[in-house]
C-alpha cells in the first residue's frame, strides 16, 4: 500500500513538475512573441515640432485633390485599339495646361497608407499593424487638418481617417453608407457618379447660403474627391476588363464636369490648383498590396494656379519604354514619390507642410519664382530637420548621457551651419545652390530619422536572444539530465548550488532595473531585460549536468562531434528555408533516400531500405507541384481512392493468411471502411459532376459526407490494437473524409504519406537492433497500450535527436508539401463542396483546419509506434522537439518583417508564431494520436472497456 502511494505520489510530482514547466514555457513564450512587436513595430512619429510654412503669399487659394482609387499609370496614359486616348480630358491636360508624371508609390500598395502618404507625407508606419489597422492607430498632422476647411466626398473608409485626426470643425466629409448592402451592387460606377453628383449639388446650393459661399471664398480650402468606382472594378472583373476602363473614361468625363463647374464658380480667377492622382495600381490579376510595378506606378497629373505649363522637349531619359508606348515623348515626363505630393500641395496654398511629412517638394512642377521655390525648400528642409530634432532629444533624454551615439553624420555644429549657409545663399540670391543645399540636409535628416527610430532594437534584440538561448540550453540541460539520471541511477547526491551563483543573480538583476529606471524606459522593456537573469540562473545551477556533459563530450572524438553538430545545422538551416522555398523540402527527402547508405541497414535489410527510398522519393515529389486549389482534377482524387482500395485489398489477404483465425468482426469492419471509401470516391465524383452542371449539391451527397465524417472519428476505435491493424484502419478512415476534402493531387498525399511513415516504423525498428538491443517482440506483434511502463523507458542516443528531428521534418512536410501559408489563408472553397454550399465561415474554416490536421495525424499516431516500439521517453522527445522549434524560432525572429506588403509582413509573423507554437501543438496531436491508437471500443451490447 504504501509502494503505491509512492509511486502515485511521485508521480504526481513529476507530473506537477512538468506542468510547472509548461506554464512558464508558455509565459517565455508569449514575451518571445510580445517583444517583436517592441522591437520592429514600432511608430516611426514623433510629436512636439512647430509647424513651417514660407513666408511668401501661395500662387493658389484653394486646391481640388482627385483621387481615382485603384487607377493604374499605364492604362491612364495609353491608347486604346484605335490610338484614342481613354481620358481624353486628361490627355489634353497634359498636352496643354499642366504637368504631369508618374508617382512611385512604396508597399504596402493599400488605400489606407496610400492616401497617407499623400495627403499626410509619410509612408505609413508598421506599427498600425500591432493595432489592428483600425483608423488612426496613431496620430497625425495631415493637409487636410493644417487646411483652412476642407469639403471631401467619397468613401467612409477613407475620409473618416482623415476627419478624425483633424481639430476643430473645419474638416466635411460626405460618404455613401458602406452598409446599404445593395449601394452600387449592379453597377459600382455609381460610386463615382454619386461624388460628381453631390459635388454639383454642393456648389448649386452653395449659392443661395451666405455662410457656405463666405466659407468657400476663404483662402488655404481644399476639396477631396475620393473616387472609388476603378479599384472596386478592378477587384471585380481585373483592369483589362471593359467595366475598368470604361469607368476610366466616365471618371475623366465626370472630372471635366466639375473643373468647370468650379471654374464657373469662382468666375475663372486663376487661383484653384488641381491635382489629379490614384492611392495604388492594380495587378494584372485584380489585386493590390505588395510591390509589382503594376501596383506601386500610379497616374499624376497637376494643373491650374502655381503649376508649371506642359514642356516640349526633344529627348527624355528613362529607363522604360512607356512615354514610346504612350506617345508622350516631347511632353515633359516628371516622376515623384507619392509622399512628395503632402508638400507640393501645402506650398500651393500656402500651409505649414504637414507635421510628420517626410516628402521632398517638387520644385520643377512649381511655376513661381525662383525665390518662391528656394524659401519653399527651405521650409521643407527645416520642417524635416525638426523631426530629426525632436526624434534626437526624445532619445537623449532617456538614454544615460555616457551611453548616448548620436547620429554622426549630422551633429548640431553642421545643422547650423548648413542652415546658416542656405539663408545666406538665399540672400545673395544663389537660388540653385540654395535648393540643393536644402536637399542636402533633408537627406541627411532622414537618415538620422531612421537611425533614432531603430536605436533601442539592437539592445533589445540582443536581450530576447540571452532569454532564447538561455531558454533553450535550459530545455537542453533537462534532457541531458534526465539521460544522466537514467544511467547513473537518481540516487547519487545533487549538489546544492552555491550562493555565490544566486547572489550574483539578483546583483545583476537589480542593476538591470536600476539601469532600465534610470533611462525612463516602458514597462514591456523590464520584462525583455530581466526575464533573461531568472532563466540563466536555472541553465548555471545545474552546473554539474554540464560539467558531466562536457566530459562526455571530451570522450567523443571530435571529428564525429563536429560532423553531428553539422549534420544539426544543416537539418534546422532546411527546415527553416522549407518555410519560404517548398522546394527544399525536397532537398530534404531527398537527403533521407539516401540515408539508409550511411548507415548499416542498407546491408542489414535490403527490401526495407529500398521501400524507405521509393516513397521517400515519392513524397519529394509533392512540394514540387504548384499550390493546391488552382484547377480541380477529380480524377487524381478517383485515383487515389483507387490505390488505397487496392492497398487495403493486400492488406486484407495478406492478414487473413496471417491468421486463421481471422475474427469475423474485424474482417466486417476492413470491409465496412472500404466501402466508405468508395462510397466517399461515388460522392466526390457526383457532387463536383452536379456542380459543374450548376445544380447544385445534391441532399443525399451531402447526408453521406457528414455520416462518413463522423465515423471516421469512430471506426478505427473499433478495430484490435495490434499495431499495423490499428495504424491501417485509421489510415483507411482518414483517407475517406480527406478523399470529400480534396480537388486535385493532394489527395495522394496522406497515403504516401503514411506508406513513408509505414515503412519508418520498421526502419527505426532495424536501427535499434543494430544498436545491439535486443527487442522482445517482432512489430507485427506489438500492440498499443495506454499505459506505458516506466521502467521500459532507457538512456537516450543521438538516434533520438535524429528520430526527434525526423518528426518535425515529417511535420513540416505534413503542413507544407501540399501549400503553404498563404494558400491556407486564402483557402480554396471548392473543398468543402461536398458539406456544404452555403457561406458559413465558421463551418468551413473547421472542415479546412481538420483537412490541414489529417496528414499531421497520420504523422503522429506512425509516431506513436515508433515511440513505442523504440521505447522512447515522451518527456526527452518534447523536450528535443522544444530545443529544435525553438533554434528555429530564433531564425524567424531575425526574419521578421517590417516593411513590404500586409501580406509579406504578416506572413512573417505567423512564421515565428508557427514555430513557436509547435511544441504545443505537437502535446495536443499527441493525445489525440494517443486515443486515436489505445481506446478500444466494443459493439454488440458488450460494455465499452477501456483498452486491452
Ligand atoms: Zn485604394
Ligand atoms: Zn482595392
């Protein structure tokens, strides 16, 4: 009695123990994840500077901003079939009345930083993505806020955030309901003409209300067209499309519209400036976002008070062949960056360049003087090196004086002095010199923008890498010594760590907040600096397992420990480029079929090894093929359900010579799973040929896929738990539901999978027995159990770091060989058709993530025997698991983006949530592998016992 109250006891412990473990590597993991978003997102703007304006009077009063959303440069500027322009009004304008260009925009190529960049002057910060891309993440000075009033029409989306940060009752937006579901659901030019219309409206009424016409005749006013109709379709029907282009010559027509009626207005005083632009291009394809030239090249045309005439000119430099393909080569062709256009409209009207703009003005569009121009980049180069100022002393100020590197390249002696020469070049009117010395210095601003903006990343990176290293060689030290306690025996005593090491400890830990105090720093910062101490504390406490290590290591001839350490490196260095090259993935495989020559069993058993390097070879072959869900193959899917029918066929015959006592129960219940395989290939193939007929999916189809789903949950806990018998019943049921979810080649994916992981089982078998271990039983007779006998458990080998890494090899491949993440994110519908038709996204995102589990549960239960059979300890496999996703982690962390599109950003980060997760995942996968293999039910009436 009292033995088992031990045993229970100790076990006890030990499972508290464990527990105790998980929580905190829970909680050092969620910092991991919590500090790239203090270390890479992070708002680049600073607040506090005075605003600039010159102080010569503007050439305009007011300014009509139109923004065509979604319009690309070149389907603006050229020609249509018949050499006619398809904005004829445009065209004119550029010929005739105004300047015009291209405006590079930066990625992400999306409405929101778009039109931050060109109506605030910056490129919008990543940070709004730690902030969920709601409006306003941060605030910010804009045109529109530093304008006298500013009347906008066009979507809510849109104009809100800009109305939102504005102070004050000076900014009206007008927007149609974004919810009205039917608004423009026929024709989404009605987009467009319903800005035009209440443009018309607004001037109309405008006559008869004294407030409103004082108001409109004010000085510094904007108007902000937002035309939505273009981008809307081009999502819908691609900008090659009739409607994209038509919508192009109604917007041109509708802008025609309303420089008249505006001229008209003001009794043509030549004193409005407009400025003609889109937010973003368009791929050819109808999306926008990332950094293809179809997306980032946008229209930009200027005309009106202040802007300089068309120029003729004999040659143009550039790089591309578009002014020859739109035969506009003898007009003047001047690019710009998308936030060069804040500053070129605020000196049109004569208002402070906005706060956070970091755009350069556009001085050749400028029709001024010269001396305009020259004080107009003056203002700019001041208002930028404000920012410099203000980002520099915020810096200073919390940054111990002996710890502070300013920014070399700009030291206050040389502000002054480039200031002080520019003023001076100004007075003797030395326009030229003064405008490029001007550049200069925003030039060099920027630089020193950026420096300050990532000064603290360094220091913060280097402390999460102490915790992650410190983290792992902590998980590595627990493997180490439980191998030790294995083979040395618990009792031996443990030395009690000195308190030299704690007191150390918390010395170094109190600097570090003294120091992290004395700087003023945010909280987030004393978690990533101090939570390195605790866990280095624990990694030097266990001093002995070290010591021990190294003089086990000090046995090993080098060159051996020098080629494993390799062999290691490269291992993690596939697995981490497998996430962005599927292909290597293959290199991978490939690698494996040729493993068995390396070691003896090519030798040993010639008919294994040559099976292991068929279907490694063949599964190398699926992260070579192109993303699932492009064009459905009905027929692969046919054929894949064929194979396993033909394979569960040898299986049956070969287990009924096997046993003579073939129990009819289990042979009811192979042929009842390959009856729903079949009936899963019959439902396939008629609901895709019902769908393709447009009638929709039939009722019995539908009744039929749910029933097999759910008794593929079941059937396999049915069958004996001999280990083959059980791994193939699941195989069959997994493969009837996946045979429903699948459109093309995936489909033979799980199955050669599993053959692979089929035939792992027996190779791991063979690599034990050559080790020398004897094995008590043959695999064909061993058989799950639930409870696992401790004693079983042996000291651990090198051939376990490979078996451990071998598994997250065959995980990765389980989630990446047939996609990758951004085909899960944009998952392919047509996969569900055989459940369901209707919209339901909850429905469907669950069906989808049990299709994406499949192969990792095949993966785990093959992993299940092999653990089995090879008696290795769960605990040491986690373990080396969390070491190995762990090394992997600290490779995305470095690959952390920020910059480029949502999409190339986000991915990036749900890389190193992935990775770091994996451990987690991998616990949970294997309890359900567990269950799927132990739990034994019983029919006919008998009661449902436990396990066997
Ligand atoms: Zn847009
Ligand atoms: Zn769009």
């Amino acid at each position: 009695m009292d033995l088992i109250l031990a045993v229970f006891l100790e076990d006890w412990l030990v499972t508290l123990d464990m527990l105790l473990f998980f929580i905190l590597g829970l909680f050092v993991h969620f910092v991991f994840f919590g500090s790239i978003f203090d270390i890479y997102f992070t708002s680049p703007l600073v607040h506090g500077m005075t605003p600039q304006f010159t102080p010569l009077p503007p050439p305009a009063k007011r300014l009509v901003l139109f923004v065509a959303d979604g319009l690309r440069a070149d389907t603006l500027y050229e020609l249509d079939e018949n050499g006619n322009s398809r904005a004829p009004f445009i065209r004119n304008i550029i010929m005739h009345e105004g300047s015009w260009g291209l405006s590079h925009t930066r990625v992400p190529t999306e409405s929101r930083p778009g039109h931050v960049a060109l109506i605030a002057g910056f490129y919008e910060d990543v940070s709004a993505v730690a902030k969920g891309w709601k409006e306003n993440p941060v605030e910010f000075d804009s045109l529109i806020n530093e304008s006298k009033y500013t009347w906008s029409w066009g979507s809510p989306d849109i104009l809100t955030m800009f109305a939102k940060g504005a102070y004050g009752d000076h900014v009206f937006t007008y927007t149609y309901d974004a919810d009205s579901e039917d608004f423009g659901a026929h024709d989404v030019t009605k987009l467009d003409t319903w800005v035009f219309d209440k443009v018309k409206e607004f001037f109309h009424a405008a006559r008869n209300n004294q407030s409103l016409f004082s108001k409109l005749n004010e000085e510094k006013i904007v108007f902000f067209l937002h035309l939505l109709g273009i981008d809307t379709n081009g999502h819908a029907h691609r900008p090659s499309s009739r409607e994209y282009k038509d919508n192009i010559k109604l917007v041109d027509a509708g802008m025609k519209e309303m420089v008249s009626i505006l001229e008209h207005f003001y009794g043509n005083d030549g004193k409005t400036a407009f400025i003609f632009t889109s937010d973003h291009g368009m791929t050819d394809w109808g999306s926008h976002g990332a950094g293809h030239p179809s997306e980032t090249l946008t229209p930009f045309v200027t005309w009106g008070a202040g802007i300089k005439y068309p120029q003729k000119v004999s040659a143009q430099k550039f790089d591309d062949a578009f002014l020859k393909e739109w035969r506009l080569e003898s007009w003047k062709r001047q690019d710009i960056h998308q936030a060069d256009i804040a500053p070129l409209m605020a000196s049109l009207i004569g208002v402070p360049f906005p706060l956070n703009s970091v755009g350069i003005l556009p001085v050749d569009y400028l029709n001024n003087t010269d001396l305009f121009k020259a004080e107009s980049m003056f203002t700019n180069a001041i208002q930028i090196l404000e920012q410099f100022k203000v980002k520099m002393t915020q810096k200073k100020e919390v940054t111990l004086p002996f710890l502070f590197i300013p920014f070399k390249l700009l030291p206050e002696s040389k502000q002054l002095n480039i200031v002080r020469k520019a003023r001076s070049y100004i007075k003797q009117r030395k326009y030229d010199e003064a405008v490029s010395l001007c550049k200069e210095l925003i030039h060099l601003a920027l630089k020193g923008l950026s420096y300050y903006h990532t000064y603290d990343r360094f220091f913060l990176a280097i402390n999460v890498v102490l915790g992650f290293l410190g983290w792992t060689s902590y998980a590595f030290l627990l493997i180490i010594k439980s191998h030790f306690n294995l083979t040395r025996g618990v009792n031996k005593e443990v030395k009690k760590p000195s308190h030299l090491l704690s007191c150390s400890c918390i010395a170094i830990g109190v600097f570090v907040a003294f120091f992290l105090l004395l700087q003023d720093c945010p909280w987030t910062y004393y978690i990533y600096c101090l939570l390195p101490v605790p866990i280095w504390y624990a990694v030097l406490r266990e001093f002995q397992v070290i010591q021990d290590f190294v003089t086990l290591l000090l046995t090993v001839p080098p060159s051996y420990f020098v080629g494993y350490l390799l062999v290691f490196i490269l291992g993690i260095e596939i697995l981490v480029l497998s996430f962005f090259y599927r292909y290597m993935l293959t290199a991978g495989l490939l690698a494996f079929a040729g493993w068995p020559f390396i070691t003896q069993l090519w030798t040993r058993a010639k008919s294994i090894s040559l099976s292991w390097i068929f279907f490694s070879l063949l599964l190398a072959a699926f992260p070579l093929m192109p993303v699932v869900g492009r064009k459905p193959d009905i027929f692969l899917v046919m054929g894949a359900g064929l194979l396993v029918l033909l394979l569960s066929l040898c299986v049956l015959t070969s287990l009924i010579k096997r046993k003579d006592s073939f129990i009819n129960e289990e042979l009811l219940l192979h042929l009842f799973q390959m009856l729903s395989v079949v009936l899963s290939m019959c439902v396939t193939y008629s609901t895709h040929s019902s769908l393709r007929k447009k009638q929709g999916l039939p009722l019995l189809n539908q009744i039929i896929s749910w029933l097999i789903l759910a008794f593929s949950l079941v059937l396999p806990l049915l069958s004996p738990t001999s280990l083959f018998e059980r791994l193939f019943s699941i195989l069959l049921s997994l493969m009837s539901t996946y045979i429903l979810l699948s459109t093309g080649y995936e489909a033979l994916f799980p199955l050669v999978l599993s053959c692979l992981m089929f035939v792992w089982i027996q190779v791991e078998q063979e690599t034990l027995q050559q080790r020398g271990i004897s094995c008590k039983q043959k695999v064909t007779s061993v058989r799950f159990t639930c409870s696992t006998d401790i004693t079983q458990f042996r000291q651990l080998y090198l051939d376990d770091v490979r078996r451990a890494f071998f598994l997250v090899f065959f995980l990765v491949t389980a989630f990446f060989g047939t996609g990758n993440i951004a085909s899960v994110n944009s998952f392919d519908l047509a996969s569900v058709y055989c459940f369901l038709t209707v919209f339901s996204p909850f429905m469907m995102g669950a069906l989808m993530m049990w299709k994406i589990l499949i192969p990792f549960v095949l993966v785990m239960c093959a992993f299940e025997a092999v653990q089995l059979t090879t008696q290795l300890s769960s605990k040491s496999l986690f373990l080396m698991v969390l070491v190995i996703s762990d090394i992997m982690a600290l490779h995305f962390f470095f690959l952390v983006k920020d910059y480029g599109s949502w999409l190339d950003i986000g991915t990036s980060i749900s890389h190193y949530v992935i990775v770091m997760s994996m451990t987690i995942v991998l616990v949970f996968l294997n309890g359900l592998a567990h269950l799927l293999t132990t739990k034994k039910l019983r029919l006919c009436g008998k009661p449902k016992s436990h396990l066997i």
